[in-house]
C-alpha cells in the first residue's frame, strides 16, 4: 500500500493521478503536488506539457514518440510514474488515503523521511493522539511543539563528507550520535472522528514501512497509549522488554480492559507474542513492587534501582532487545506540587545509560508532551535532552 | 513602572550616586533572542520581586530603563546602555544591569573600558561563544566571544555550562575556563584561583544556569542546573574575595514564568552578591560624564 509506483512500460497507457495540482507555473519550470503523499517537485516546463498529455490515458510511447526506455523522455515519465504522478487508469479512481503528515519543522530539523525505507539509522513519527488518557488533553500537540523546541539544538551534517555530526554531551564530556542520521516522517494523519483502531493500524503500517531497513523507530506522542504501534513493531523481530519511565499507578486491573489506553499498555504489550517483561520506572518516593525475575510486569522506583534492572544475570554479549518509553509527564518541573511525585533529570539521565549499557535499544517512544502545560519550554529541553541521551544510549552505548 | 527601584532603592539619576554605592539601570531589550522575545519585560519583574526584600543596609539607586523601543538598533542599545553604566562608574558606583537578553551584557563591559583590565565570572548554561561573523549581527549567542575580544578582559569564567551542545565549546579560547558539574545535578565550584587576586571581576548571571524547575522564565533552559541556594553561595564567595567592577542579571522572561520564581530567584542572586560585597570605590574612571 505504501509503494505508489504505477507498473510503468512504453505501451502501458497512464493517466494523471487526480491528486497532482501545479502549484507554480513560470516560462521554464512548473512545480507540481501529489495531495495523497504532499511530494513535491520542480520540473522543466517541457516535462510539464509532455506530462499533462496524459490527462487522458495514453500510453508513454505515444507521448514520447519512442518506446527506448532509455531515452531522457521516457526516463522521465518513469520517475514521475514512480512517484505517484502517472498512475494505472482505474487505479487512481480510489482515492489513496493520505497517511502522514508533512511538519512545517522537523525533529532537530533533521531530513524529512517520504514513505519508504529508510535510509536513516532513526526516524521519528509522530503520533498526534491523546484520547487514550482523560488527563493528557492537548498531548496532541506535543509532536509539533517538541519539533519546535529541538531548534534549538540543531542535527548537521559534515559538509563535505554528509556525515552527521552529531552532538556533545556537556556533562559528560563525550560526543552523542556522531555519524548516527536522523530523519522525521512526520505526523500520522488522524482524521475528525475517525476510529482509534484505524489510526493504529497506519502507525503501524507506516512504522513498518519506514524502518523496513533497519532504522530505529522513535515515535513521539501523544498520550502514553500511542506507544503501543512502536512496542508492536519492535516485538515482531523477537523476544522484547519493555521499560516505560513515567508515573504508572498501581491499577493493574486496568491492564485487562480490552480497549487500549494509557492505563492498558502495559497489558496490551504483554498480550503481544514477543513482549517477555514490561517493566515500568516510577519515581522515588512511589513505593515500587521491588525487583522480581519471574514476574512479567513489575513497578520499580528509580532509586537505587538503574543498576540492579532485572538483567543482572543476563551476559552483556546477550543483551536484551528492550524499548524504552519516556512520559514526559511525569518529569518535575517548576509548576509541580511538592507533593507531586516526579522524575529528576539526573536520575532518568543515569538510568538511560545504565539501560544502554544492559539492554540493546531497539525502540523509543516519548509521550505526554503537552505543550499547554505551565513551563513548557524547561519541559521540552528536558525531555529532548532524555531523547538525545536514550537514542545515544541506543546507538553509541558507553 | 513601579514608583521604587529595585530593592526599594530611590530612583534617581547618576548624581544620586555616591561612591560605593549600587547603580541601577534595566535595558528592555530582547534584541539580540530571535528565538523568543518576553526578556524586555525582565527589569521590571526583577523589580517587581525585589520590592519584597528591600536592601536598607546597602547604599543604591535605580537610573530606571534605557529607552529601547523607538526604533533603536541594537548598536544605539549598546552605546545608549554604555552611556548609563560610564556615568554610574563615572560617580565611583557599581553599575548592576537588569536585562534583557545576553547581549545586553557586552554593553556594560565593553563601557567599562577605564577600569582598567578585569575578569569576567559568567554564570550560564552556554558558553555563549559562537563564532562572530561580523559587525552586523550582535546577540546572545556570541556575546561572550565579542566580550573576550575586548583588550580590558582578562580572563574569563564559565560556571554552569551543561547539556547537550555542538561540540566542546570549553576549547574555544585560551582565557576561557569552564566549570561544569561532575554529572547532572551536582553543582561545580569556583576554582581556587579566582577566589584570589587583586585584578577586579565583572559578574554576569544569565539566570538560565538554574536548573528549570527553579527558574522557568527564560528563553533558553538546559536541565540539570544549579539551585538557587548554590548560585546565591556561589556569587557571595565571588563577591567577598574580589572587587566586583560591575554585575549583571540577564535572560529573565517574565511571558514564560511561572508564579514569578524565576524574577525572585534573579531578585535573590542579586541580593546576594550586592550584600556580600566589599563596597569599594571604584576609580575615578570617568570624571567627564559624571
């Protein structure tokens, strides 16, 4: 479904996708729109005028005088049949549903990721839904409001060479992400009243089709149950742990409601095939379950606990595949109650590293981002400085 | 604007001053922060918090604001912002500015020029040493870099720079030292050596080196920073063991505050370090413009 390339031969007739509209049109170049996927491209006006040729269904050679695939024309209209603007006669009277998309700014304003594999070692996407939880109203702007804030700590490249360049932990004294790439896919297009199971299921579909190569998946929500499309894709692969850092309440009888939630993830994770253990970080001064091998959900406080996580007896050339989940929520800040139990910085800093050490990452999510809540932007730098350290502890662990 | 300066001090103008005393002047500006305005609105939060901790022990005047908002360009900011903190000097006084963004700062050292040869004690989350491209463009982000290029700096000090950044922004330049915590919330220490020395300091306090849980309002938070009681303790030690040439509170934004933490926190700082100081003359520097 995510593959718009049209079967493209000389004689085959196409016709123009009713989803291409010309944006600009001067003496010698038009820029033209694809609606259903927003690609947009700068074409010579000639290729234009060969190209709306095609208004009615014809077949390339006929509007190439040539049936040489070689020939620059044909080439052309090859590429444009790829990418969605020719499509098989028909076949573009379904409308395709857009699925993502495109943020004004992206994520540390890294390359924009289209629907296909990417080539990218991360990738974001973001998932602007926040009915899986009554208290995390206005979480469906966290995506955006999170892309704006990481403009302030900017991805680059090396000139030259296009290697990412990565950044420099302060704290630490060492480089982060260094020749590590980032692309952003978006946003996952959720529709007025559409069903929560339908906008899942493109997560998913979208999660799978741009990680198809490898990429690690990082998805940026949302309320907390919008973890769930990653954690699923990530357990496809085999045996997987889960450790969320957030604020989970003692409720495990939410874990058996069928619908998902925020409450419900961790029951829903567990009822996937590969997921082994769900584990989920509460701060401090909750009174965790304590550490227990043989239990597939467990509650630990963040105290004392980073380097007794329950893979102690695990080799480290046999580390787990594990995903790690931050709820943005739950990290203190300055409009907190004092009686509000939160996350500090420095403890999730070191229990990022600590995983990254134990664990081999292969799935983030980092959800609960409510850009309407009182002191939003030490929120935000927080949390993009917890994303940057767990992708670090991902991708070069110390 | 309120009817008393910061601290409850008079205001007036710089023939209040006598020597020793605190000169007061606040620069509205947000000029140099193309990211997010709201720290033109910093001298008078700062004020406005101060006015619950009045300073009756310690000699001050507060000159009011430097006119920002007829159009100037931000190098009549400077020369205009210049101009007050030469005649607070002028009359033997400290100059203390409330910004206003970072680049403010460079005004205030750079009209200290007849004190002779200082150092700077710069208390922030960046270094603020991003490469300078020119004269056209000043904020900041490379206000430091433009500051240790004058000939009266000395040496410089960063305290608090943390974070995520670009590179290893404490290799930038030869007089530049950096001190940052031993891991995220552990606060760092002034090194011995500038806790000694007959050379006087300027104290820059950009209020982002708190963490953002004290002190929310400003534009720019790096998490993992100091606690307000560290700063205060900071600055006092820098305060009682050298002559403090000039001092400022930078980047304080009242649009993204919360409960007015973040104004009280720089209304605090301030209290300490002017509390703590050895009231000093300042040399006859500038005799013409008192």
């Amino acid at each position: 479904m995510m593959d718009t390339d049209a079967s493209f031969s000389p004689d085959v007739p196409l016709v123009l996708s009713p989803w291409m509209s010309v944006e600009q049109l001067d003496d010698s170049a038009a820029t033209i729109f694809l609606s259903s996927d927003g690609t947009r491209l700068r074409i010579p006006r000639s290729l234009h005028r060969l190209l709306l040729r095609f208004a009615t269904a014809t077949s390339p050679h006929e509007v190439c005088g040539t049936s040489d695939p070689t020939a620059p024309a044909m080439r052309a209209m090859a590429q444009l049949a790829a990418k969605g603007f020719l499509a098989t006669p028909g076949s573009a009277a379904v409308p395709p549903a857009r699925v993502v998309w495109d943020p004004p700014v992206r994520m540390f304003d890294a390359p924009a990721q289209k629907l296909r594999a990417a080539q990218a070692d991360i990738v974001f996407l973001g998932m602007p839904w926040d009915f899986g939880s009554y208290t995390a109203a206005g979480a469906r702007r966290g995506p955006s409001a999170l892309r704006e804030a990481s403009l302030q700590i900017l991805y680059g490249l090396d000139r030259l060479t296009g290697r990412p360049l990565g950044w420099f932990d302060a704290d630490r004294r060492c480089p982060v992400l260094t020749g590590v790439s980032l692309a952003d896919a978006g946003d996952i297009v959720v529709n007025h009243g559409e069903r929560h199971a339908a906008v899942f299921a493109r997560a998913s579909e979208v999660l799978a089709t741009v990680t198809r190569d490898g990429a690690l998946p990082v998805s940026i929500g949302g309320d907390a149950s919008t973890a769930y499309p990653v954690i699923e894709l990530a357990q496809r692969a085999g045996p997987l742990d889960v450790m969320r850092i957030g604020r989970a309440p003692r409720e495990p009888r939410a874990f058996d409601a069928p619908r998902l939630t925020a409450e419900s993830l961790p029951g829903h994770a567990l009822s996937l095939p590969n997921v082994e253990r769900y584990v989920d970080v509460i701060p401090a001064v909750m009174q965790g379950d304590g550490i227990d091998g043989a239990q597939r959900y467990v509650r630990v406080a963040v105290d004392g606990a980073v380097a007794a996580m329950p893979t102690s007896q695990v080799l480290p050339q046999e580390r787990r595949r594990v995903h790690v989940g931050i709820d943005i929520d739950s990290l203190a800040k300055a409009s907190d109650s004092p009686s509000l139990p939160s996350h500090t910085y420095a403890e999730i800093h070191a229990l990022l590293l600590a995983i990254g050490r134990s664990y081999r990452i292969v799935s983030v999510d980092l959800c609960g981002a409510d850009p309407g809540v009182a002191c939003w932007g030490g929120v935000a730098m927080t949390a993009l400085h917890l994303l940057l350290t767990a992708l670090g502890a991902a991708k070069d662990p110390v | 604007m309120s009817e008393h300066g910061l601290f409850g001090w008079p205001r007036g103008d710089a023939t209040s001053l006598g020597p020793g005393d605190v000169g007061v002047v606040g620069v509205p500006s947000d000029f140099g922060n193309a990211y997010v305005s709201g720290t033109r609105a910093g001298p008078e939060a700062i004020r406005r918090s101060s006015a619950a901790m009045p300073l009756r022990d310690v000699a001050g005047h507060d000159l009011g604001d430097v006119d920002v908002f007829d159009g100037a360009d931000w190098a009549e900011i400077v020369e205009r912002t210049g101009e007050r903190v030469r005649r607070i000097a002028g009359q033997g006084a400290m100059p203390l500015v409330l910004g206003g963004d970072h680049a403010v700062s460079y005004a205030a050292v750079s009209a200290l020029d007849r004190a002779g040869t200082f150092d700077i004690v710069w208390f922030d989350a960046h270094t603020d040493f991003c490469p300078w491209h020119g004269a056209d463009w000043h904020n900041h982000k490379q206000v430091l870099r433009r500051i240790a290029s004058l000939p009266h700096v000395g040496r410089l000090l960063v305290v608090g720079h943390r974070g995520i950044t670009y590179f290893d922004e404490s290799l930038q330049w030869p007089a530049l030292e950096v001190v940052r915590p031993a891991s995220p919330g552990h606060a760092p220490s002034i090194p011995s050596s500038w806790l000694e020395g007959e050379r006087p300091v300027y104290v820059s306090i950009d209020i982002d080196v708190l963490d953002p849980c004290t002190a929310p309002g400003t534009g720019h938070p790096v998490p993992g920073g100091l606690d307000l009681d560290t700063l205060c303790s900071m600055v006092r030690s820098v305060a009682r063991s050298r002559r403090i040439v000039g001092a400022d509170v930078m980047e304080v934004n009242p649009l993204l505050d919360y409960e007015a933490m973040t104004s009280r926190a720089a209304a605090e700082v301030l209290s300490a370090l002017v509390r703590a100081r050895v009231p000093h003359s300042l040399p006859a520097i500038d005799g013409a413009l008192a």
